[in-house]
C-alpha cells in the first residue's frame, strides 16, 4: 500500500503541511516495520481537521499539538502489541521535538461502535486516513445531541487544569504558552456554550461563526475570540504582550470557563448549584483525578499577589502522579482554602 495523500491540509498555516507530511511519512514507517498488523492508519486531532498549529523554527517549521493517531487492525491487539505501540509513540515523539504522539489502537469493528463521545463525534467529522484503507471511517448516522453533556463537563474540568498551568505569574511562564492555555479554556467554554444550543461543531471556523451568531449577553465579545482564536493557532505575538494583559485575559476565561463548568453541572445533576465549591464534595473520590477538587479549589481562589501558593501549584501539575504527589503532602494548606 502507498501512502494516500490527502486533499484536506494539516495545518492552519499551509506551510506546515509538507513538515507534518513527513512526519506521517516516518510514523508510518515505523508503526509498519514493528510488525503491527495495521489496516490503516487514522489521524484525528487538529491535524486531522487540517487546523494545525505550527511555529517557526530557524528554517524550518515545528508542529505544536500532539498527533492523535488510531491504529486500526482486523482483530484487537494483545497487550505486548499496545505496549509497543506506546513505546514506539514515545520514541517518535522524542525522534519529532513534539510533546506527545498518541498511538491508539482499536479495530475497525470496534472504531463503528465507539460509545457516544466528544472523541468519535471529532473522529467521524473530520479526520484523515492517511494510510490503508479509508472505509473505516466512514461517517455513521449520530444521533443530537452528538454525545452527552458529561462530555462537556469534562472537557471543562481538563480544561481547569490547562488554565492554572498558563497563569501568567507562574515561575517558568511563557508568554506564548500561557496564551495558548488560556485560549484553550476560553474554546472549551465556547464548545459548551455551543452544545447547550444544539449548534456544537468540530473545527473553529465553524465554532467561531456559531458563537459570533448567538446572543452571549456580554459574556464573550468578538474581540475576545479573535484573540483566543490568534492565541490557539499560534499567530498572536504574546511575547509582547504586557503581564497585566495576561493576567487580564486569564481572569475572564477563568470566570468564563467556571460559569459554564457550574452551568453544565446543574443540568446534568438537575441541581440549581450558584458556586463552584458546591461541586467539590461531589468530586472527592472520583477516579479521573482524584486531587483536581483541591486544585480547583486553589486554583478560583488565586490572585497575582499571591504568587508563591501559584508558583507550587503550577510547577506540580505537570502530570496526574505529580498532581496527585503535591496535593496528598499539602493537605494543611487545602483544607485552608476549603474554608476560604
């Protein structure tokens, strides 16, 4: 089989195409020659969508996202073959300067009946089959909503987190990189507000010209998504842009993203809830991240003088173990800000 090349681009600023083409070029090679039986190979994510983002680097250009990659197989893979899989995505990625390539294995069978997610609704809407046999994504009927709103509720939350790590006053921040966080909590928010009005879309084109023709009652302006649309795809000039101006857009996305966090948590649990410490008892124990409470805790009651509880925060919630790790040794400042 040859590698099919697409019609769709890969990338927002066409002049990444032909660097992310070579990179599917080399994971391709590589998935094939480690022996794993694949049908096809699927890529989803941004790339998927053909929205990309990519920086400059010398005389080249670095994608920045992860690439969401399906290896699709006739017959479900035993454990050894995933745990290949997952080491070979970790050697690529190293191999690429990328932060993560996710190599997902599933059967084409399986890929049909996914269960109604935000992932197979992205999935089945755009993406690429960049090798193999391109049948296995064929769109099925989806039902409105396209997944439920517990799909939502947990982009929101994940979405939390990605907040805290770009605020603007942490020890390591990056101008460029806390824009871009705090772009993705404002989209996260935008695909709540749109899947609240059965208008929920795929790629940001198309979230922007929804959201631009709903009445948000002041709660996002125009100028707003332009900036988290410039922040998202890498295009806004952060690096020039002051501290005070950070700061300024990381608290409206938080408020934006909490809004719609308390929101959305009210309608599934049928529950009129008017804070987001209603929600933390609801949360304690549950299985996704077990210290998120906590950190959103912290995390609603930051403000910028109080930069070194921040500092602590942000440095330790690099992973789920690390954020797990710093929560159980602060117990005493937690319960601090509970009663706060």
């Amino acid at each position: 089989m040859s590698l099919n090349i697409p019609t769709p681009r890969y990338c927002k600023n066409p002049a990444g195409d032909p660097f992310v083409h070579h990179h599917l070029n080399l994971i391709r090679e590589s998935i094939l020659h480690s022996g794993i039986p694949a049908l096809s190979l699927v890529l989803c994510g941004s790339y998927g969508r053909g929205e990309g983002a990519i920086i400059k680097n010398g005389n080249t250009w670095q994608p920045v996202n992860d690439y969401d990659i399906f290896v699709v197989t006739e017959a479900p893979l035993p454990l050894s073959r995933r745990r290949i899989l997952k080491r070979l995505g970790a050697k690529l990625a190293e191999q690429l300067q990328l932060p993560h390539i996710d190599l997902m294995s599933t059967t084409a069978t399986d890929l049909s009946a996914l269960p109604l997610s935000m992932i197979r609704f992205n999935l089945f809407s755009a993406c690429i089959t960049f090798w193999g046999d391109s049948t296995v994504t064929l769109s099925p009927k989806i039902s409105e909503p396209p997944f439920p709103k517990e799909e939502i509720r947990n982009l929101l939350i994940n979405r939390a987190l990605t907040l805290l790590e770009g605020f603007p006053l942490s020890l390591k921040a990056n101008r460029g990189h806390c824009a871009r966080q705090i772009s993705k909590a404002i989209w996260s928010a935008v695909d709540s507000l749109l899947y609240q009005k059965g208008a929920y879309q795929t790629r940001y084109n198309d979230k922007r010209r929804e959201i631009e023709n709903m009445d948000l009652k002041g709660l996002l302006s125009s100028e707003e998504i332009s900036w988290a649309e410039a922040a998202f795809f890498v295009s806004l000039d952060a690096d020039n842009l002051s501290e005070k101006e950070l700061i300024n857009h990381w608290e409206k996305a938080k408020e934006l993203l909490l809004t719609q966090l308390i929101e959305i948590s009210s309608q599934i649990d049928n529950n009129g809830y008017r804070t987001i410490r209603e929600l933390f008892p609801l949360w304690r124990g549950q299985r996704w991240i077990e210290a998120l409470p906590a950190q959103l805790a912290l995390y609603i009651q930051l403000r910028p003088s109080r930069r070194k509880v921040e500092q602590d925060i942000t440095l330790h919630l690099s992973n789920y173990d690390a954020s797990k790790e710093w929560a159980s040794g602060n117990q005493k400042l937690i319960s601090k800000w509970y009663r706060s």
